[in-house]
C-alpha cells in the first residue's frame, strides 16, 4: 500500500471554496441562513474521515482564522459548509467541524451547515451537534438554529 503524503487529497473526497452570497443558502423557499456579508462557501464532497481529515482541518482552519478567502475577511468570520456530496462522515469529520465551530466562535463568528442529508442530520442528532451549529437541511431549505 502507497504512502499517501499528508496534503495530498484522497480520491475518495474533495474540497471546493467559494465566496458565498450571503443572503442565505435556502434552495426555493427564500428563507435566509442569517449568514452576515460574503461568507467563503466550503464544498465537502465524498468520505470525511481520518484520511481527509487533516486537510479539510488545514483548509478549515485558514478560513477560520481569515488567511484564506483573497483578503477579503469578514468581520466577524462566518463560514458556510456545504455537506450535500459528503456520503460518510465519522468521528474525525465531525471533530474538523467541531474545531472549526470553535474557532469561528472565538472571532464571535457562526458556522454554518447546508446541504444536510438524513444520514448527516441523524449523525449530528445523536451527538447533540445539531445544537451547535446552525443547520440547513438538503430538502427544501428548511434551517434550524442551534440552541444556545
């Protein structure tokens, strides 16, 4: 078996950014995230698990912290992560975007999850994610805000 060097990304995922509308993510209903200004839309597709990890981190983690994005920082910093590709996701994903939740929140930033398929949604039901983030579901734009 290959030695898959640390940044190179995996066949089995793929990350894709790009600068988000802001006006909200809902597909037909015209209802609004809340999402504040142009924030960086990050495209997950495939399996987010312990070998993508490392990377979906490090790309996570400059947007975040407002490294990435052409300069052009929010203030305060919200991220849009658009999971409608991902079709697995284990503990390892969930703590990239757990990490990333925290770090956003530091710069008094939200995190953002759409394109929530079932499997994803019950995945975050039963670790109570689906308190933390505010998550959009892939049917029809329905959101849900995180209690606080």
């Amino acid at each position: 078996m290959p030695l898959i060097p640390p940044d190179h990304p995996s066949p089995a995922f793929a990350v894709r950014i790009r600068t988000g509308s802001g006006t909200g993510t809902g597909t037909g209903t015209g209802t609004g995230t809340g999402i504040r200004g142009t924030a960086p839309v990050v495209e997950l597709h495939g399996e987010i698990d312990l070998m993508a990890a490392p990377y979906i981190s490090r790309r996570l983690d400059g947007l975040a912290r407002g490294e990435e994005h052409g300069g052009g920082v929010v203030q305060p910093p919200d991220l849009v992560i658009d999971v409608a590709g991902v079709t697995f996701m284990d503990c390892r994903g969930l703590s990239v975007l757990v990490h990333a939740h925290n770090l956003i929140s530091a710069r008094h930033g939200r995190l953002h999850l759409t394109g929530v398929r079932p499997h994803l949604r019950k995945l975050l039901h039963l670790t109570g994610l689906d308190r933390t983030f505010a998550v959009q579901d892939a049917r029809v734009g329905r959101v849900s805000a995180p209690c606080r």
